[in-house]
C-alpha cells in the first residue's frame, strides 16, 4: 500500500466530505439567494421539457443502483438468493438504461443552453466547469456499468469498492480494498468525489432543497379592493351600469 493510496482512498474522500458539509453551510448562510437553479424556462421551454425530466428521472434512477450496490453487502444478496449473475443482468440493463437516459438528457441540456442566446448568456465558467465534470462522472460510470457486467473478479466492484465505501463511515477505510479495483472504478470515484467537492458551489445545491415549508405554510388569504362581502351574487350578461353623456343608457359586459 502506497503513500500515494492513503492519500486518495483513505484522506481524500474525509476532505471532499467536509469540503461538501462546510461549503453547503457556508452557502445557505452567506448565498440563500443565490440557492437556486437560476431557471431560464422563460427564454426556451420544448428542449427543457425534454431533456430536464430524461437527466432528473435518470439520475434518480442511478443513485438508487448506487446505493443498493455499495451499502448492501454480496452475502445479504446472495443470502436473499439473488446469484452473481443475476445480479449482473439487473444492474447492466438498469444501469445501463439510467445512464443512457441521463447522458441524453444532460446532453440536451447543454445544447440548450449552448444554442439558446440568452441562455447561453447567463452561463458562467462555474456552470460550465460543473456540466464537464457532471458528464465525465455519467461516462465513467456507464464505463463501469459495462466492466461490472462483463463479469470476472476483477471486475466485481462489490469486492473492491463497495466494502470500502462502506468503511467510510466507521472511520476505518479499507484502502487495500480500493487499490485492488480497476482503473476505471478508481477514475469514477475520483471524478465522484470531485463533483461533490465542487457541489455546493454550483447550482446543484439545489438538489438538498426540499419545499418542506409549502405543506405547512397558511393558507393565503385575497381580499377584495371594495372590501366587504358582495350584496347580491352577479348576474349573467349586460347590466346596465349608467347613463352616458346625450341621455342614452351606457352597458358594461361580464
């Protein structure tokens, strides 16, 4: 075990969790108004009517796979009879689909927002450094899909990965688990830990906004300019409202 693996797979992922922690802080304290996705619907809608819900649905997709093939252990798989093989196929063609959907929908997204004027305008280099590491972290990770699906131990993330992510968070990481894994599993998680770092910092904060306040807050309550209930319920059609200049009868419609 290298100096060189401790430092990615046993203090890099505690730095990226309390640059991830603090920043989010920092910006709720410091930024609320800028806690936002900065929507641009009102500048182009029928591309954003396709790409948003194919990357969001997608994506929601992905991180349930993630978190069923890192936090569930192989033995509790295999004791529930779901064999490796299996296994494999559910996560290929689930994987596979999620990230195909995602990749396209992301992909719309920054046509979108490249061949849109004003769009295109309200883009930062902040935005721009997000999207990029936004879609290296997808292709990586349909890469790993496939390499994961191709079978074989050395391919088998959840010998390798899984039990030291778990490790993580009982603050004893399995680094030789992590050396052992392949190149490309080790470059996904690099460029996963580098989109969390830089998370709070864009406008994928919003993503740990919930409306939670909506279900709660009071009932809005409109009043009328006259003020005062209404003396009689309206009538349909004309009714006659007065008399204009020369004596004829001036009549106002509903």
């Amino acid at each position: 075990m290298s100096i060189l693996d401790v430092l990615l797979w046993g203090v890099l992922p505690y730095v990226t969790i309390a640059i991830l922690v603090g920043g989010t802080v920092w910006r709720y304290r410091y930024d609320k108004f800028g806690w936002t996705t900065r929507s641009s619907e009102l500048h182009e809608s029928r591309l954003l009517r396709i790409g948003s819900p194919l990357f969001h649905f997608g994506l929601l997709v992905v991180i349930v796979g993630h978190v069923i093939g890192l936090l569930i252990p192989k033995s509790w798989t295999d004791a529930a009879g779901l064999s490796q093989d299996a296994y494999h196929l559910q996560a290929l063609v689930l994987g596979a689909i999620a990230g195909f959907c995602t990749l396209v929908g992301v992909g719309i997204l920054v046509y979108r927002r490249r061949t849109t004027g004003p769009v295109f305008s309200a883009t930062t280099r902040n935005d721009k450094l997000m999207y990029a590491v936004l879609i290296a972290a997808i292709v990586a990770g349909l890469a790993t899909t496939l390499l994961g699906a191709s079978g074989g131990e050395e391919h088998n993330y959840r010998l390798t990965v899984s039990p030291w992510f778990r490790s993580l968070f009982v603050l004893q990481p399995d680094i030789e688990a992590m050396a052992r894994s392949g190149l490309a599993f080790q470059l996904h998680t690099l460029i996963g830990l580098t989109l969390f770092a830089i998370w709070p910092f864009t406008r994928l904060v919003h993503a740990f906004t919930a409306p939670v306040g909506y279900l709660f807050r009071p009932y809005i309550v409109y009043r009328s300019r006259t003020g005062g209930p209404a003396s009689r319920a309206p009538r349909r059609g004309w009714e006659r409202v007065g008399t204009a200049p020369g004596g004829s009868s001036a009549r106002r419609g509903r």
